[in-house]
C-alpha cells in the first residue's frame, strides 16, 4: 500500500546528521557549504515507486549539480528483513541510475526519524540557509501509470530555490514505498 510523505513545516532547518557512504567515508548535512541547494533524498533499491523515478533522479541532479544543487541520499530500511536495501545493493543501484552524489546508509534509522521521513521516494529541498523550501514529490510517475519520470515537480522547484525565491504551496505529497522500519523505530 502507497504512503505519502508526512509534509514537514517549510522553513524547517535541516536535520544534522552525519552517515557512513555506500562508497565509504562519512557524510554530514555540513559537508556542502558552498553549495546554493541541498536535496535530501530518502531511497530504496526494492520499491517499485524509487524504480520508476531513479534514472530521472541520477539525470536531474547531475544537471542542477552545476548549478549549484548538493544532493545526498539516504537509506534507511531495515535491510535484515529487507536485505535488497543492504549497501551492496544500493550500490548496484547508484551505478544503474548514474547516481553521482552520496548515498549514505542509516543503519540506526535514526536520520529518517528526524527529517519525517515516511516513504520512498521522499525528497527535502533546502535553500542556502539550510531552511526546508520544498517537499514532496520527484514527478507524477508512478509504476503502472505513464507519466514521464522527467522530475516536473522537484524541478520547478529547484529553479525557484536557486534563484532565491520561494515555492508556493501546496507541494504535493510525494508517494511510496513505507520505510521499512525496525520493531520500536516507527514514528509516532
């Protein structure tokens, strides 16, 4: 069954977190300070909606990386009962959606419990200030409709934020897998 990301008050300063990369080393949510965007991207290998949408997500964050977006992604599945989610296999995912940014592994599920993640695809967008200016979601495709996976949605966005304006709402929710979470880790 689909979930919709919780929609986290805009304004909201980014969550701290610091986490292992798939590609070894640690990121943290300061390791961007030059950069005039930070997406925040909450990935999965196994989920249907994160396959629709995971060439177009490589795509589009290469071309905003030259204009000046930082993105991460994160996992925070609970890779023993959903061991497709495990750091080998995000791996094998990076390199068949041309991913060129971190993909950090949130073993404790800890950072997902911070940003409010829900489900995957989730996507956070912070201005310069690290403040939320847009969450929701990638584009309207969705497994089984025919939407282009073009990122409609995340880019009218990004455009706004790199040039310092505001996205108005209402930002539609973005759809997905459910995090897989752990026995006590699910939010409240």
């Amino acid at each position: 069954m689909p979930i919709a990301s919780f929609m986290v008050p805009l304004g909201s300063p980014v969550p701290a977190f610091s986490l292992p990369s798939i590609d070894g080393g640690t990121v943290s949510h300061d390791d961007f300070p030059e950069a005039s965007a930070l997406l925040v991207a909450f990935l999965s290998n196994h989920c249907p909606y994160v396959r629709r949408v995971e060439a177009a997500v490589g795509a589009l964050t290469a071309e905003y990386a030259d204009k000046g977006l930082a993105t991460v992604a994160v996992g925070s599945n609970d890779v023993v009962n959903y061991p497709d989610d495990g750091p080998e296999h995000l791996r094998e995912q990076a390199a068949r959606a041309a991913f060129a940014f971190p993909y950090l592994v949130d073993e404790s599920q800890e950072t997902a419990r911070a940003f409010r993640a829900a489900c995957t695809p989730d996507f956070f967008l912070y201005d310069r200030e690290r403040r939320l200016a847009y969450r929701g979601e990638f584009d309207g495709a969705r497994p089984r409709n025919d939407v282009p996976a073009d990122g409609a949605s995340l880019r009218a966005a990004l455009d706004l934020v790199l040039a310092g304006k505001d996205v108005p709402e209402p930002h539609t929710p973005s759809l997905g897998c459910g995090i897989k979470w752990k026995p006590g880790n699910e939010p409240v």
